[in-house]
C-alpha cells in the first residue's frame, strides 16, 4: 500500500518521543498553507489505494487509555523501591561528530535545493520542472461561464508537481513565453468541489515567462536571500559550518545525557513499577504516539491513527506482537527509567521547586503556545505541572550524571 510506504518515510522526520518522564510536550506545528484554487489538484489516493489502507486500518484495535488510573512518581515512595547501582564515575563513550567540508558541502546542496535561485530563460518552450509564470481563467465547456476560483494572475506553477487538476500543466509543455493556450479539461469525478466534479471545463492560459532552477549556488543566489550574516557564498558556507557545529554540540550533549541514564538504569534495581505509574507511562508513551501521527499528517497531508502510527513504526524496526504489548514493554521501560532517576534526584539532593517549574512553563508559554492559547492560565488547564517536574528533574539529574562521568 502506497500509504505505509509514505508513512515510513515520513517517520524519519516525525520520530516518537520516547525519552521524556514528564508528557510536557515540544512545540508541535499545525500550521498548512495552500493556494485557494478550484483548479488545484486534490492530494488524496485513489478509491482502490484508500480501499485497501482502510481495511488494514480496520484490523488494527484501537487502544482506549481513557479512565486509566495513574500516579506520578511524586506520589509514590520511590526511594523504597529503587537499589541505586553506580551512577557516579560512569565511563561514558560517546565521541561528538567532527563537521568535514563533506558536511558543509551536503548542507549547501540541501539548501539550494529546498530554495534554489530562479532565473528567467528566453530562448525555449516550457519544458517539465520548469517553472511558468502564468494569467489563467477557467470556464464551463457547456456555457462559457467563468466558475469560482477558476482564475489567477502571476501565478508560479512548477510543471510537474502534479499541483493543478491531471492535464493543466502537461498541456503548457511547449508552450513559447508570450503565447495563450486554450486547455479543454475534465474536473476529476471525485474533485472536492461537487459543483465542478466531472464537469468540462476549458482554461485559457498565458505563458508570460519561464523560470528555471539554476545549476548550482552562487553569490548571487546569496544576495537575493538578503541574508544579514551572509551577503556571498563564502559567508554563507562559513555560516552553515557554524550551524552544523553547533548542532553537533547539541548532538553530542544529548548522546552523553542519554548514555549516562541508560548506564545509571543498568546499575540500578527496580524491586517493583506501581501499576498506576505503569499506566501513567502507558498513557504519555500512547500521547507520543498520537503526536508522532499529527505531525504526519500536518507535514505530509497522510491520515493515520496513533494505532497505526505504531504499527509502521514495528514493522520497520522488526518487531512482533501486539501493539499494546509493545506500548506495555515501552511504558515498562520508561516507568523503571524515570523512577532511577528520581531516586538519583532524591540522594543528590537535587529539588525541583514550584519556582523552578513555573519559569519553564511561563517559557515554554512565551516561546511555543501563547499563540494557541488567550492567556497562561487557559494554557495550564492543558496539563498536569508534574509532567514538568519529572521532566526537569530528570534532565538535571541526566546533567548531574555526566557532569560527575569517569574523565
């Protein structure tokens, strides 16, 4: 199925987040754009492919983690029930990357892609991926009547990106810039707009130029992004250098962190996971999930359940059984992991006070949510102040570990 596949490689940017003890989440962005056009295309499989995604859809069982009763780790007596191993002088392995010219060149290679400098060709026709600035109104075949949302001025449209409805853009291949082409054209059977679904239509279309992507980076390319830290190439890469270095500081602070807690963890005993903090971990495991499936379909437009969503991610990872057990073994292993790390906490003496929690989530406010929600306090009302708590705490006590690792 053409979805699973599109799913699977959507995963490699919409990765679940399993390593957090607290369900304070990370930005999430929900944000779609789009041209408000009756020509353009509809997105959407075929009936056969939505068909066939349905019913495997509907042989997955839906979880249902309502009603479930919880606790948090502040509830219970952790220090009873964690025997602390080594956690002090870890050797730590991780090495951080070092950025080669290899990296810079790759990064640059990305960029130019994702946005490459445009630049008007005057000696040929309108080839595929070429980009045709182009004036179009559409009419009914039947009555010559313009319909709504059937015509635009300037609009940059990429001859192959399958944007406008099946035969529009194949039809301005060879077309000279200067040139009105008539296209007479069918609306899909299944298009979105009922009043267009099927109907015969012809869109008299002017060529007025040709855009083509250039061949490489250039200062020029540079300019026209009107950067401020960069006006030619060579700042640009320096720049992006920069970046990649930066980030594989962050990188290489994170592994260590991760490290170290999965070593402390190996060290340590847990006699016993409370059932109810068992469940809370199951709950925050299946809300990553359910995260995971809407940044899917916020980023690529695919429909998936959180159900769903998990059982791409086992079956490209390799892994049998069901996907509850899975979640279960999941929740097991981030309930005796965040409890390690509480304990830690505890005999470091490291406290995490209201005053603490409440600047992380007036920042995480400030930075990520007050577009979504009127005021701090609406914001509040979304979640459990002990998701933050266990959260920092972990990470302060993750710091703890590799500031105090074997050197």
């Amino acid at each position: 199925m053409k979805k699973k596949h599109r799913v699977l490689a959507a995963m490699a940017v919409a990765a679940m987040m399993l390593s957090a003890c607290g369900g304070a989440a990370n930005e999430t962005t929900n944000d779609a754009s789009g041209a408000d056009s009756s020509v353009t295309a509809s997105s959407e499989a075929s009936s056969q492919e939505q068909t066939a995604d349905s019913a495997a859809a509907a042989s997955i069982e839906t979880i249902d983690v309502s009603g479930l009763p919880t606790t948090t780790l502040k509830e219970i007596d952790v220090d009873s029930l964690v025997k602390l191993g080594e956690y002090k002088g870890l050797k730590l392995e991780t090495t951080k990357k070092e950025v080669t010219d290899a990296d810079v060149e790759n990064s640059l290679k990305s960029a130019f892609a994702r946005n490459p400098r445009m630049v008007e060709v005057k000696d040929r026709k309108v080839q595929k991926g070429d980009t045709a600035v182009i004036d179009y109104a559409g009419r009914y075949a039947d009555t010559d009547e313009a319909f709504q949302g059937g015509a635009a001025n300037d609009y940059n449209l990429e001859i192959g990106s399958g944007t406008f409805i099946p035969g529009f853009e194949d039809g301005l291949i060879g077309v000279t810039p200067g040139e009105t082409v008539d296209l007479k054209l069918t609306f899909p059977e299944d298009y979105h707009a009922a009043e267009l679904a099927g109907k015969d239509v012809i869109f008299s279309v002017f060529v007025k130029k040709i855009l083509a992507k250039d061949s490489e980076p250039s200062d020029d390319w540079v300019k026209e992004m009107n950067l401020t830290d960069a006006t030619d190439l060579a700042g640009y890469k320096a720049n992006l250098k920069k970046m990649l270095e930066e980030d594989a500081e962050e990188e290489y602070k994170k592994a260590l962190m991760n490290e170290a807690v999965e070593k402390a963890t190996e060290n340590a005993t847990v006699e016993e996971v409370p059932a109810e903090l068992h469940n809370r971990y199951f709950v925050l495991v299946y809300d990553s999930a359910q995260t995971a499936a809407q940044q899917v379909y916020y980023m690529y437009g695919i429909q998936v359940s959180p159900e769903e969503y998990v059982s791409n991610v086992m079956e490209s990872n390799g892994i049998t059984g069901t996907i509850e057990d899975y979640l279960n073994d999941l929740a097991d292993k981030q309930s005796k992991k965040c409890m390690v790390l509480e304990a830690i906490g505890h005999k470091e003496n490291i406290e995490i006070t209201d005053d603490i929690v409440n600047k992380y989530i007036q920042d995480d406010y400030d930075n990520f949510y007050s577009k979504n929600f009127s005021t701090i306090d609406e914001y509040k009302k979304t979640f459990d102040p002990e998701d933050y708590r266990e959260q920092i705490m972990a990470d302060k006590v993750a710091e703890f570990l590799v500031e105090n690792a074997a050197k």
